[in-house]
C-alpha cells in the first residue's frame, strides 16, 4: 500500500458527514511533482453488516463539493471542494487536472483504502464495488468500469456525457422541443425578435434600456443575462420535494397574454421606435423583477459590474477562492460544450452566443503558464477514445431522462452517432419518462399530455 495512504478510524455510528481523507498523488504518470493531496471521503454504514461478498458502492463527486452526500462511499473530486493539492488555481497549477489523472485517483482509492473497525478488507479486489455518478461523474462511472474492469465490478452511469463535443446547440434543442408549446413558441418568437433589434445601432441602447440594462456594453452579456431562465430547466426533477419550478413559473409570466400559438405571433409598439411580439413584454418584466434587482445597485455597483465579462482582469485571479476555474480549464482542455453554433432549426439561443463562443470567452481565465499551455481547441478524443456513445461493458447501466437536455451527449442520444441499446441483465440501458405532479402541459390539439422531465 502507498505509503500515503492513511488508516483512519471508522467508526459505524459515525456521522456521515464528517470526511476522511486519502493522500494520493498530484501526479500519477509522469512524475512531474511528487506532491501528493488530501483528498476527502464520507462514509454512511448504516446498513453495514460484515458478510463475504456484501458490496461498495462509491458516489463519484464529480465537478463539485462533495458534503451532503453521504450515501455509502463518496469521493471527491480532485481540485474541488476541499481535494486541492495546490496552491492556486492558476494554469500551471491547473494542468494535473484531466480525466486521466481523475479517474487513477478513484481506482488508487479502491485498491487501498482501509476502513480501521471494520474487520473485513474491503479494497475493491476483495470486494465488488458499485461506482456510481450522474452528468460528468456519470461518464467517469462508465470509464471506470471500462478502465478498471478488476476494481469496478459494475457501474450505473446516469445521464453520462460519455460523447464530448466542441459545440453543444443541441442542449437548447431538446428543451425548445420538450418545453410547454406556448412557452417554446414565445421564447422563439421573442429571441428572434431580439437578434434583429439588436442589429439596428439606434435601437439598440433603447432595447437594453427596455430591460434595465443599458449599461451592458457588450450584446453578449446582455443577452446572457436573458438566456438565464432557460438554464433553470434541468433544475426539474422527478421528485416534486426536491423539485424546483422556476421554469414552470417563467413560462406562466411568459405565456400571460399568448392563451393560444396563434397569440404568440402578436405584435406591439412599446415606443421609442421599438414594435416586438407580445411576448418579449413579460420577458422584460422577468428579466427586471428576478435577474436586475440581484445587482445591488444600491451599494454603488453597476449593470456592467454584475453582468458584464468584457473586462479580463475579472478572469486573472487565481486564488483559491476562485473556484470557477477548474471546470472551466476542464471543458477548454477536455470536454468542450462550448457553445452552440447555427442551425436552420430555430433555437433557444441568442445570436450573440453564435459568434461569440464559451471558450474566446474563457480562454482569458487559462491564459498560457509556464509549463502549461491550453490547447487551441479542447481535445475531446482524449474522452470519446474511451467509447463515445458506444461505451458497452458488462454490468455497466445507463439512465437517462427522455429530455434531459444532455442527454444528446449520452448513450441514448437521438441527435446522431448513438444506436438504440438493447436492455439486458448484464447491460442495463434505462430512458425514463416521468410525469409531474405538479401538472399537465397541454399539446396544440388540446388533449392533456404528460410532462417529461430531466432526469437528475
């Protein structure tokens, strides 16, 4: 056993919120530092009973703080939470930061971790291990059981972005597809709208003044700010306790005055020059009352200080506090989901994110280090070597929610590149389609129609 690889107490009672931590190495390839980490660790056993063959499962962290998750085993993420082996988060410090690196960190704790006051060895080659994630943890689930077929004995990877993909407009697809007709009809009308508007110098200034927002310079910034409401969708869940109806709230607001499609193609004049569809008046009223009144203007700041990103020593900062960088540097390197680009299909997405990408925008967070330079382009082959949409092993498991807008990037994917998956005993592959509680949408032809939502 690596001799950084503690013994820890481990009491059965003990709550499982209070983490324990392993000490794995910053570097476990090439040898560029021989630093090493603490990397945390909650532990539930209330349901530990000794008995041969009894599993582990582990909940992969993912891209966040990994407390209040005290299911069986939880591990946290490298560099996220309090798993950071650095001293900033700057590139050079960032570059031990990969799929690779992450996923080595998962199986070292499996081969080696000791549990003192359980008399039993439960290091993964003695002992079937569950690994289980969702989203980008849920890819890593697959690449584990893939990787490390001796320590991962079976994996359920749950809306899995096993595909990684430089541009992501499919996101926004699957909600225009899936979200209240009305509601899609109208936010289609009213982005359309916008993008012309906005191409006209003298309107402008008006049109951002509409919204409380004249002082955004920059039109990415200030359409950012209205593509806001559309991200609280895949905040939906099966469980209305832990549900949240925020998007369901904005296309009420949002279809006040459009009873009807055929409403949603009216038009008024709001003055000053500016005629829009009905629709973009209670998307303003959203925007002022929800997302402007965040910005204390009170206390001296400013539109352009809240939600302006033109100003790139906002992005030089890399104290640790900073903990937007990781993922960041993750999807510049990596992952990709940038931005969506043009399609003939109309989209939730403003013009402005069509020419101006996620990656031009952050790449002045990752500027070029010492030792490390971020590459032009994220290398999503190092992940899509691994499987893709095709990722396949023995008691491997995929679920997925039939309009989880990633689900476009998973195994069930209907956009390209996925093939329907046969459900079988050793190799599960579940798409569920749930019904709210909270309701019904109604489709065009009146009938009721059940509401799907993202699986989460």
């Amino acid at each position: 056993m690596p001799a950084h690889y503690k013994h820890h107490s481990l009491s059965p009672s003990r709550h499982p919120s209070s983490p324990f931590d392993v000490h794995p190495a910053l570097d476990h390839f090439d040898n560029t530092t021989d630093a090493t980490f603490q990397q945390r660790f909650w532990v539930n056993t209330r349901h530990y009973k000794p008995r041969h063959g009894s599993p582990v499962i582990v909940i992969d962290g993912g891209e966040t703080n990994g407390e209040d998750r005290g299911i069986a085993v939880v591990l946290e993420h490298r560099y996220y939470g309090k798993s950071v082996g650095v001293q900033n988060f700057s590139t050079d410090s960032l570059r031990w930061l990969n799929n690779e690196q992450a996923l080595e960190d998962s199986a070292n704790f499996m081969r080696n971790v000791k549990f003192e006051n359980i008399n039993e060895n439960l290091t993964a080659r003695k002992t079937p291990w569950i690994y289980y994630g969702g989203s980008y943890a849920g890819a890593r689930a697959a690449h584990m059981r893939v990787l490390y077929p001796d320590l991962v004995f079976g994996a359920i990877a749950s809306s899995a972005v096993t595909h990684a993909v430089l541009m992501n407009w499919e996101y926004m697809d699957v909600i225009r597809l899936a979200a209240d007709p009305i509601c899609s009809s109208n936010l289609v009308n009213s982005i359309s709208m916008i993008d012309s508007l906005l191409k006209i110098g003298p309107l402008r200034g008006r049109l951002k003044s509409l919204f409380g927002l004249s002082e955004l310079e920059s039109d990415k910034d200030f359409v950012s700010v209205l593509e806001y409401p559309l991200t609280t969708w895949e905040d939906q869940n099966w469980d209305p306790a832990v549900s949240s109806t925020t998007f369901d709230q904005f296309c009420a607001t949002l279809n006040g005055d459009t009873p009807t499609l055929k409403d949603t193609e009216r038009t008024v004049l709001l003055g000053g020059g500016l005629k829009a569809n009905i629709a973009l008046v209670k998307l303003r009223q959203v925007d002022r009352e929800n997302i402007v009144v965040l910005c204390p203007q009170d206390m001296g700041l400013t539109v352009e200080d809240c939600f302006g990103t033109n100003e790139d020593s906002k992005y030089q900062i890399t104290d640790l506090s900073e903990d937007w960088r990781p993922w960041v540097f993750q999807y510049c390197t990596q992952w990709g989901y940038l931005t969506p680009r043009h399609q003939l299909a109309p989209l939730l997405l403003f013009r402005a994110y069509w020419t101006s990408t996620r990656a031009q925008d952050m790449y002045s967070g990752v500027p070029t280090g010492e030792y490390y330079k971020v590459p032009p382009l994220p290398n999503v082959t190092a992940v899509n070597v691994l499987g893709d949409y095709h990722i396949a092993a023995d008691r491997l498991a995929f679920i997925d929610g039939e309009v989880d807008p990633w689900r476009p990037y998973t195994p069930h994917s209907t956009y390209g590149g996925a093939e329907e998956r046969e459900d079988t005993v050793l190799g599960h592959s579940k798409l569920f389609l749930v019904v709210s509680t909270t309701g019904t949408r109604t489709g065009s032809g009146g009938r009721k129609e059940p509401r799907k939502l993202a699986n989460s």
